[in-house]
C-alpha cells in the first residue's frame, strides 16, 4: 500500500476544497468537481453529498482510480470504498470539525447516504 508524503498529506487536509476528477472507463479524467476532503490519521476521505446520486462518486466507484488537486498539489490517486463503522464514525467527527461552519452542508455529509459513500484516497506511485 502506498502512503502519503507527509508533507503532501498535510497540504491536502489543510485545503478547504479539492478537486476530484475519476477516470472514466475509457481512461480520461472526468471534468473536475469541487469537494471536501478530511484526514484522519495519516489518510484522506472524500464522500459525496449528494450520496449515491453523485456523478462524480459513481465515475469513481467503478474506475477506482482518478485525479485530485488540492493545497497545490496535484497527484494521481485510488478510490477505496470504506464500509468500517468505525473510520466513518472518524471520519463524520473529523468533517464536524473542519467544516462545523457550514451547519447546512455538514449535516448531510454525516448523515448515512453520504457515509455509504465514504472512499480513501490512496496516492498511486
């Protein structure tokens, strides 16, 4: 398994925003679309808000694999789904604290349509 670079990881878990572009299934990058990003530990969750509806989330469910760019990094990555209760549970806590602000936006990101689409972002060598 591959890891982040410590530095790269912080960059991107700092950012407010990242844009996620999952590889179609004839190889090219969707357009990107703008999302939020979490850490915990010493790896980075995305989820869609609009749960299994999301395009974007569909693309990279069944490509596995795509593009992000965030905190001025860009870098090819795996989507891992994650179905553990537990790391969601982390990772519900950890979208409350970056994004507590956005009361509106954070409550469906915890709710369970979003958790169902919980995925590890995983940096490709």
């Amino acid at each position: 398994m591959t890891t982040w670079i410590p530095e790269t990881l912080q960059r991107i878990a700092d950012a407010d925003e990242l844009h996620i572009a999952p590889r179609r299934a004839d190889g090219t990058l969707r357009t990107p679309t703008t999302i939020w990003v979490v850490r915990d530990g010493d790896d980075l969750y995305v989820r869609s808000w609009r749960g299994a509806a999301g395009t974007w989330w569909n693309t990279a469910r069944a490509s596995r694999t795509g593009h992000i760019s965030a905190g001025g990094v860009e870098a090819d990555v795996t989507f891992i789904p994650v179905g553990d209760p537990a790391v969601n549970d982390r990772v519900d806590g950890a979208y409350r604290a970056k994004y507590g602000r956005y009361s509106g936006y954070v409550e469906p990101m915890v709710a369970e349509p979003a958790r169902a689409t919980t995925l590890r972002l995983s940096p490709q060598p």
